[in-house]
C-alpha cells in the first residue's frame, strides 16, 4: 500500500478578514500523480505556497513524508520541486546557464551537475538551444525550460502550476510526455490547471477546491458517478411504441419529454446509444438529432461548484 507523502490536515488560512483556506484536509499518496482544481480565487494558490514552504498556514497541520512541515524546515524543501505559473528565468543567460545556476542551488556540482543539466535539455527538447539566451526563446520553449529547472534536482515531490499555459501543441506535449515519465519514475506530483481536459487525462484521483473549501477529492471514476450520462434527442412524430418502450430499454434510468427533446438519463451513454437508434427503426420514429453527453469532469466541476473552471 501506497504511503502518503503530503497530509494536509484542517490547515486554515485567511488574509485579514478574507478567508483563503477554510478547514482544508487530503492526502497525496506516493508515487500519485494527483489533480487540484479550483476557480480563481478558490485558494490554489495558497494551498500550494503553503505546501511548498513559502507560506505558513494559520492553524492546522501539514506533514511532508511523514514529519511536521513549515517554512522553516529546509531539510524538507529540498526534496520539493516547484514549477509556478509565473516563470523564474534569467532571460539574459542561456538556456544551460539557467539550469546550472538553478541545479547549484540544490547542491550539485562538477561532473553530476553538468550530466544534470545535460539530461534536463534532452528531456525537454533544448539541447540544440542550450546556448541560446532565454529572451530568444518562444512561450513554449521557455514553458519546458521552466519545468526543466524544476526537477533539475531530481525532488521526491514535484508542484506543477499551471505547466501549458500560453504553450504551442509540440511544448505541450513534450511537457505531457515529460510529466507521465517522471511519474513512471516514482515521482510524486501535484498538477494544477484550468484546463479540464488536461486533469482528465493525466489525473487518476484529484480535489476540487472553491472558495476555499475542499468541495470534493475522490478517484475521477467516483467523481464521474456523480453524475448520469445524458442523451438529448429530437424526434418527428414519436408513435405510443416509442414512448412506452423508451423508458424501459436496459441502461436507461430516466427517459423525459423536455423542451421539445428526449432526455434519456444512462450510466452508460455508449451502451445506450445504439439500443435507442435500433428501437426508432424498429417503430419508424425518425430522429433527426442526438447529442451524446457522457459525464465529464467538466460536468462535474460545474455541479460542485455552480459555475465554470474559469470564473
């Protein structure tokens, strides 16, 4: 069984009288490769300052690989990589430049930092633009520069803040590929981005935060359940045995008339699909448009929350 790296345990935290955390606990486990979303203003950010020792929190507790962690154990911080959203760059050094500068922070030296920084360049697809000035390089390249500094020092537990924004597909993908490696590797890290899709895929198990509450932090399947699978169909003419027989196909849960469509509610929207086409064709209802809803994580943000990812 997994052993958790990060507990957050009713950690508070509030600026004057404005609440940022309220009462926050989770658990990352070892080796997770977890999801944390929230709107703006949803107290992200603080979470994170406070997770990586930049911050500390008013009350609660948060215990990194098993021992009490604050700002003041840098014991600690240094097996922590952080790749904000703002970039930390020199743009007037080279891309190698920036990244020996970075790895002697954490100690490395000689023959190990060189094969370092080696090793970041290729894993990010710079090493032809090592000498090269940062101020030269595009949004992406700078982005997978950014990503390389932060794990120059191979951390147990690595903090990704918003990793593609303002990145082209190839960085993108790059930086997707770089992240499931590492993971692969054992490293443990936190992703945090407004784009849903991007959770979805990379994320098995992530929390939901907003105004500063924890407003879920389950499995993506679990999550998933919370909701039925729609599918909305228009119809010319339904006959009587189209309208008894609907309700009653396997997989459908609920099967109502609303705003001129069908709303066929399902946990398998795949499944149901064909089983609702072949019984149009078998009474002579045509249908003349569906839209196929499964649930998404998007769907499931909106119902936590009642508003968009990015209010």
């Amino acid at each position: 069984m997994s052993r958790p790296v990060l507990e957050v345990i009713h950690v508070r935290k509030s600026y004057g009288d404005t609440v940022a955390l309220d009462d926050v606990s989770l658990t990352v486990n070892e080796g997770e490769l977890f999801g944390l979303l929230g709107p703006n203003g949803a107290g992200k950010t603080t979470l994170i300052s406070i997770l990586c020792g930049l911050l500390d929190a008013d009350g609660g507790e948060v215990r990194l690989f098993g021992q009490t962690f604050h700002r003041r154990r840098r014991d600690l911080r240094r097996w922590i990589g952080l790749a904000s959203q703002e970039l930390a760059l020199y743009p007037d050094l080279t891309a190698r430049e920036n990244l020996r500068f970075f790895a002697r922070l954490y100690g490395l030296e000689g023959s190990e930092l060189e094969s370092r920084v080696a090793e970041m360049l290729q894993a990010v697809g710079l090493e032809e633009r090592a000498e090269e000035r940062v101020a030269s390089f595009s949004g992406g390249m700078k982005r997978r520069l950014h990503l390389a500094a932060a794990i120059v020092h191979r951390p147990r537990l690595l903090f990704l803040d918003e990793p593609t924004t303002g990145v082209d597909p190839q960085s993108r993908n790059y930086i997707f590929e770089l992240i499931r490696t590492l993971n692969r590797g054992g490293m443990t890290i936190v992703y945090t981005s407004h784009y849903l899709e991007e959770v979805e895929a990379l994320c098995p198990r992530l929390a939901i935060l907003d105004d500063g509450r924890l407003r879920a932090c389950d499995t993506l399947p679990r999550l998933l359940a919370l909701l039925d699978g729609q599918l909305l169909l228009t119809v010319e003419q339904a006959n009587r045995d189209f309208l008894e027989r609907l309700p009653l196909l396997p997989g459908v849960k609920n099967a109502v008339q609303k705003d001129g469509r069908w709303e066929i509610l399902t946990d398998h929207v795949a499944e149901v699909l064909p089983r609702v086409v072949r019984l149009a064709a078998e009474v002579g209802v045509q249908i003349t448009a569906i839209d196929a809803r499964p649930p998404s994580l998007e769907r499931v943000f909106l119902h936590l929350t009642g508003r968009e990812l990015r209010d």
